[in-house]
C-alpha cells in the first residue's frame, strides 16, 4: 500500500501545484485518525513520514510500570526492557508498530476522508493565491453547466460561477459557449465557488473598452465613469490627457470597429461615449446626447441640474421609459430634471405659477388650463363650473374648489421687464445658469455609435424616470 506512496505524492505535488508538506501532513493525519480507530482511541500515537524510504511510520508510547493494567497506555518494566535494556521505571518508551498497512475497512475510509478534507482546503488555498490578485480582471471560460439560474463557468484550473444577477438579461449562453466575465470577488473560504464573477457590473464596460482601445491602457484617454442598465443601454464618459487625441473618437475606432466590438460581447448593449467635463452644466450637455440642450441651471448644493430642451427634443432627451436621462443623471452623480422650453418658460410666468399655487393644481392641468387662455387665478376665479368640467381631470366638485379658491388669490402682477428678461433668455444660446450668473455656454454634442435612437413619449421626466409634471 505504501511502497508506492513517495511518487504518488511528488505526482500530485507537481500535478496540482499542491506543496509537498501538505500532502505529507495530511497523509500522516490520516494514518493517525485511523491507527486510532484501529488500536484504541486512548493511546498515545505518533505518525512520522520517512522521505528516505518513501513509507509512512507509525509509534505508539505508553509509560513503563511493573505491572501492566491498561495495555493501551503502560507497558510492563519486563516486556520494555527487551525493547530498551536501560529503561527505568516511569520512562515514556516509544515503539514502533508494525503492520499498519492492514488498518481495517473503517479505519481506511477514515483515513480516505481525511486525505480528500485536506486536499480540498490545500486545493482552495491554491486557488485563492492564485487568483487573489487578478480581482477586477476580465476572464475567459467556457459554460458548464446550470444550476438554479447560476451559470458554472470553467476557467481551466477551477470552476467559477456567474450569479442569476450577474448575468445580462434576455440574452442566453448554452453549454460548451466561450465567454468573458468580470472577476469580482476571490473567496478564500466557500462552501460554493472561491470566485464570483458579473457581466452586468459597470466596471466590465470599462475593462472592455481597456481591452480594445491602445489609449486607454495607454494612459492617453481615461475612462471617467460609467453607467449601464444591462442588456439595453449604456454611457460612458472619456477623457484626454493630450489635446491632439480625441478620447470619444478614440473609443469608436475607425468605422466604429472597436465600439462594435464592445456591443457584439455585450451581445447588442447599446453604448454611448460622451466627452467628460469638470463642469457639471458642460458635462450633461455630453450626457444627454443625442439630444439637444438649450439652457443648464446647476444648483451645487442639492447636486441638482434643470436642464431646458427644445420643445421637440424633450422626448429625445428623456429616452424610452426615462432611461437616457436616467444614464445620465448616474453617469454624472447629479440629479437631472428635464423640461422642454415652453413648459420653463411657463414655469416662468407668474400667472402659471399663481395657478400652481391652488390646492389640487399639478403641472399637467395648469398646461391644459393655459394653453385654453386661462392664463392665472384670477382669470380662472372668473369661470364657471361648465367651463371647467369638460377638462378630464376635472369634475364638478373638484371646479367649485377651484373656483372657490381662485377668487381668495391675489391678483398677479405683470411686470414687464421680468418678461422681457425671460424673452431674451429663451432666445440666446444654451445658457448655463450657477448660482444665478448667466453665462453662454458652447453646446458640446457627445458623439454616440451608429445604433437607432430610442425615444419616449413628450412628458416631463426627472432623471428616476418619473413624472416631473408635479414640481
């Protein structure tokens, strides 16, 4: 059984990349677990490897007495001093035991256990030194199997496993498919999988682009952020350290190769690449393409940006379901509030603002009410309730409040040079407006890829996606 034990051990040694002295202290554990089983659990046992003759020793010391009781932990003064003539009473004598080699079916099963547990925590050390320090690195692999949503990845050495959350959804991966993943997490101690990895997380964007862009691993042209919804849509902010580079450029690649390349392994993710700016009301600007901008104002201490749009951008601007203003607003870490020129400029009007203020009143019937020429309160005090119930939001109770209130409210007073103001404003360039300067800002249209353009419907978005009619 043992005669063979030295080359085993130096095969799975240089096989499994394992260190010899673990291999040698688990097998000796092993020996000892079963001896024990074999020949009492109370004796005093200790396993040694011999190297020299590749072999496993086993020694049992029991304390010498005149008249032995108890087999297992004394051994008589007569019988130890024929193993050692110069033996005292009261010495711990070691001796050797023979015929290990038949330890009995139970003991070897132990034995066989043991081996297998250290193995397997000598295997998982080797793969968390392995692998410990190329967290946040893209890896290779192919699919192996499925289990409960959760893909099992091969990574050749070891088994990696991609999470049912981690996976971009709607698109599919079958067994013996290649594929690349972000690895995020290297666990030194799992029942399940050491490594974890993600195809959804922001970082795997980046590192893509890392790969198929030379400026980026460069240095030339940092990746300043990223945002992504996994699946559909995805924006990432880019910068040069040289004048002479264009970062967004650099990214899409000649006839868009490289930007393609990215979409293809992200199997169809939509991508846009904006310039970065320092400067919030610049860099929205950039976030927000395709669409046009016409006025940014910033409020730095909420970390909040109105942004006015062209009447027929703001659909444009908010993306299918809110999801371009959505990117944006977390590409840039602020919150984004979109509304289209006529709405600020509503919004600027002291009799839509006196309408506003009535109990009940939302942005979307104040639109209603002004667009019909009920252009403030007081004008709307001076209706009836037939007048007002064949709006649908409207009804006959709800129009008695209304009017009811809108009598009590003052009377708005027009001053003509804040109008004129608000005129000029609407018609000048895209103004950036901070901490209640004015300044001409220049309109930096990001470029995107070639992929169509999604939009939504010609509603008020903020940038959760959600209705912003209300305020």
């Amino acid at each position: 059984m043992l005669s063979d034990l030295k080359r085993i051990i130096d095969q799975i040694s240089r096989d499994r990349g394992f260190d010899k002295t673990l291999l040698i202290e688990a097998i000796e554990e092993a020996v000892q677990s079963a001896a024990r089983k074999k020949f009492g659990s109370r004796r005093d046992i200790e396993v040694r490897y011999n190297e020299e003759y590749g072999e496993v020793e086993v020694f049992q010391f029991r304390i010498v007495v005149e008249e032995a009781e108890d087999e297992q932990t004394e051994i008589g003064l007569e019988q130890a001093k024929r193993l050692d003539p110069e033996v005292q009473l009261g010495d711990e004598l070691g001796e050797k035991m023979e015929n290990i080699t038949d330890l009995g079916r139970i003991a070897a099963q132990s034995a066989k256990q043991v081996i297998i547990h250290r193995m397997k925590d000598a295997e998982k050390e080797v793969i968390y030194d392995m692998f410990k320090d190329r967290i946040g690195e893209v890896v290779s692999g192919i699919v192996q199997r499925f289990e409960r949503g959760n893909m099992v990845v091969n990574l050749g050495r070891t088994d990696a496993i991609l999470p049912k959350d981690q996976q971009i959804p709607k698109r599919s991966f079958k067994q013996g498919d290649r594929i690349r993943a972000y690895l995020k997490e290297v666990r030194q101690t799992s029942r399940d999988s050491q490594l974890v990895l993600s195809r959804t997380c922001d970082e795997f964007l980046a590192k893509l682009f890392q790969m198929e862009v030379p400026e980026i691993s460069e240095g030339i042209v940092r990746v300043m952020g990223v945002s992504r919804e996994p699946g559909f849509r995805a924006k990432i902010a880019v910068s040069s350290s040289e004048s002479d580079v264009d970062p967004v450029g650099a990214c899409v690649g000649m006839k868009g190769s490289r930007v393609q390349n990215v979409v293809q392994e992200l199997q169809g993710e939509r991508i846009d690449i904006v310039t970065w700016s320092p400067d919030p009301a610049k860099y929205v600007y950039n976030a927000l393409a395709p669409a046009h901008v016409s006025m940014v104002r910033a409020d730095e201490e909420a970390n909040s940006l109105l942004v006015v749009v062209p009447n027929d951008q703001l659909s444009l601007a908010i993306g299918r379901q809110g999801q371009n203003v959505r990117l944006a607003s977390k590409l840039i870490g602020w919150r984004i509030d979109v509304k289209s020129e006529q709405r600020y400029a509503n919004l600027s009007d002291p009799g839509y603002n006196s309408l506003l203020k009535l109990q009940g009143m939302d942005e979307a019937l104040a639109d209603q009410l002004f667009a019909k020429g009920i252009t403030s309160a007081e004008q709307l005090g001076a209706r009836s309730v037939e007048e007002l119930v064949v709006f649908r939001a409207i009804d006959e109770k709800f129009a008695l409040a209304l009017i009811a209130e809108a009598k009590t409210a003052p009377a708005v007073e027009v001053v003509e040079d804040e109008k004129e103001d608000e005129k000029t404003a609407q018609e000048s360039p895209a103004a950036e407006v901070v901490a209640g300067k004015e300044t001409v800002a220049e309109n930096e249209t990001a470029e995107t890829d070639d992929s169509e353009v999604e939009t939504g419907d010609d509603s008020g978005f903020n940038a959760e996606g959600e209705d912003s009619r209300n305020g």
